[in-house]
C-alpha cells in the first residue's frame, strides 16, 4: 500500500505568496485561509438577505445559474468544496466553464473541477479536467497543478502490489513530466516522493510474482522476474533480497556460478542486510566462495558495481 499521499491545494490563482514556498504544507495554510474568507462572506451574505439584501453564493441558490455572474457560481462551487461536497461542487465548477467558456473564471473552473472529481474519488473524471485544462491552457499558471493532479489521479489508485501494473505505469509517466516540465514548482518535491514510491511498487510486484514461481520449483521463471528487479529497478528497496533469491534459483539448477557472482554482488553492495547473511550460508555451506565466476548476465552487472556505475 503506498501510503503519504497529499494533494497541496495551491493552484496560482489562489496563493498569497506562490514565490518562495519551501514545503507543500504552505499549500495547506492557504486552503485554511481560502476557507475562512469563504465562510466570513457566506455569513455575511446571509445577514444580508436577512436585512432585504442580496448578492453572495449562498443568497442565490434560487436563481437559474444562467442569471448568475461566472464569479458567483465559481464562489458557489468552492463553498461546497469547503463543505466537503466536492461532487456538487464539481458540477458548480463544471458550469462556470459551460457557460464562460475561456473566461479566465472559466480556466480557473477546470482545474478546480479536476480537484474537485479527485476529492470525490472519481479518478476519470478527474483526469479529463485535468487533461482538458492541459490542452486548452498548455502555459496556463496553473498549468503545473493540472498536471500534477493528473498525475495523482493514477497514483491514488494504487492499491496493492496484486493489482494490474498499467496505473503504476501511467502514473509514473505522469510524475516524470510534473518533475522534468515544472523542476521549479511546489509540486515537484511531492512528485518525487511519489515516483521513488510508484518505482518500488513496480519493482515490488516482480518480487511477488517471482517469489510464487520460486515456491513451485519453477526456477527459470523465477529467475527472469528477479532479474528485472536486478537490472531494471537496482534502485529499490527490493534489489537485495533479489539477489538472494537468484543465488537460490541458480543453486537448485546446479548453476554455481551464476549464484556465486549474484553472492558476490550482494557481499560487494548489500552486506551488512540478513539477505546477505542468507546468501553467505547457502554458499559457504557448499563449499563455494561469494566471487564472480563464468560469463554470465550478472558478471557484467558485477562489473558495473566495482566501477561505481551501477547504483
């Protein structure tokens, strides 16, 4: 489960000080105080329809939307979402650009609906705001948090390590262009976090299905998974403890060689781990040495550890 999954609510449109935000939380302080003003001006526009008055979101619920400025619905729209009903909020939102298509409150909409549909859970739906308002407004200011949100959209429906991988993917796709496109903006710190996370549930999953072949004798099987892990996610929490189950696999095949040079990248990278401690046992118990032999896939790894370039 990948757990520490945050939304910085901090499109530019609504930051007092989008300049020099150090943590994301800053996203946060300025959600809290988008909050406030909203229910100081919804109290205020109920004292004021109370006197004969009018004007203000909550003051309006009875006028076709149609009659309403785009400010008002949009006002309307963040007011349900402060209220924690991000679904009719997303339908505020999604009116404002219908009826003020481009209109900057129109841009703004779109992005704050892909929020909106998140918040709900409606990972779709969020994904086309958030792609609409990418292919509309491609150098928009809030153009990185669109991006962003698409991004989250696949994330935050990873679940498990059993499930299908192609989120994993598309959201590392998605990740890599908020950290590559938007290197400067708050949300790239969060993207980072987010793909090392999303990389080692990939990299998680091969473990699983190789350690299920392993446990049924099925050892070349078992070892084309943990070789992916080896060379395709070296950078995991994952890499060790692949090794050791490469030095299991080839011994159950009669290939010392090859689980003697898997030994020794984990005696040369990983010794002080208990995959290690397994591996040296296994071997020395055979009477072999943790040292490169033969010509295999994993010399050549081997000799990218000694000279520095493999991690």
């Amino acid at each position: 489960m990948i757990a520490g999954r945050h939304i910085p609510f901090c499109p530019a449109h609504n930051c007092a000080n989008r300049t020099g935000t150090k943590e994301l939380d800053g996203a946060r302080k300025t959600m809290a105080g988008i909050s406030g003003r909203l229910i100081s001006v919804a109290i205020m526009g109920a004292v004021l329809t109370a006197c004969g008055g009018g004007g203000g979101p909550s003051a309006s619920r009875d006028v076709p939307l149609e009659n309403l400025d785009a400010e008002t619905i949009y006002k309307r729209a963040e007011l349900e979402l402060e209220t924690d009903d991000p679904e009719e909020a997303a339908e505020y939102f999604g009116e404002v650009e219908r009826l003020y298509p481009y209109s900057e409150w129109g841009r703004r909409a779109l992005v704050m609906q892909a929020l909106a549909y998140h918040r709900d859970g409606d990972y779709e739906a969020a994904r086309g705001a958030a792609q609409r308002y990418l292919q509309f407004y491609p150098n928009g200011e809030d153009a990185a948090y669109a991006q962003y949100l698409l991004a989250l959209s696949y994330y935050d429906q990873i679940d498990d390590v059993g499930r299908d991988q192609g989120l994993t993917f598309q959201a590392l796709q998605a990740l890599r262009v908020v950290i590559e496109q938007y290197p400067d903006t708050e949300y790239a710190q969060s993207a980072v976090l987010k793909f090392d996370l999303a990389f080692d549930h990939l990299a998680a999953k091969e473990m699983e299905i190789g350690r299920y072949y392993l446990k049924r004798a099925h050892y070349t099987a078992a070892i084309n998974r943990f070789r992916v892990v080896v060379e395709e996610f070296q950078t995991t929490t994952h890499t060790p403890e692949a090794l050791l189950r490469l030095v299991e696999s080839y011994l159950a095949l009669g290939l010392t060689a090859e689980a003697q040079t898997a030994g020794a990248i984990l005696g040369y990278n990983y010794q002080s781990t208990v995959w290690y401690q397994e591996a040296y046992a296994l071997l020395t118990g055979r009477g072999l040495a943790l040292e490169p032999q033969g010509d295999s896939w994993l010399n050549s790894v081997y000799r990218q550890v000694v000279r520095g370039e493999w991690l």
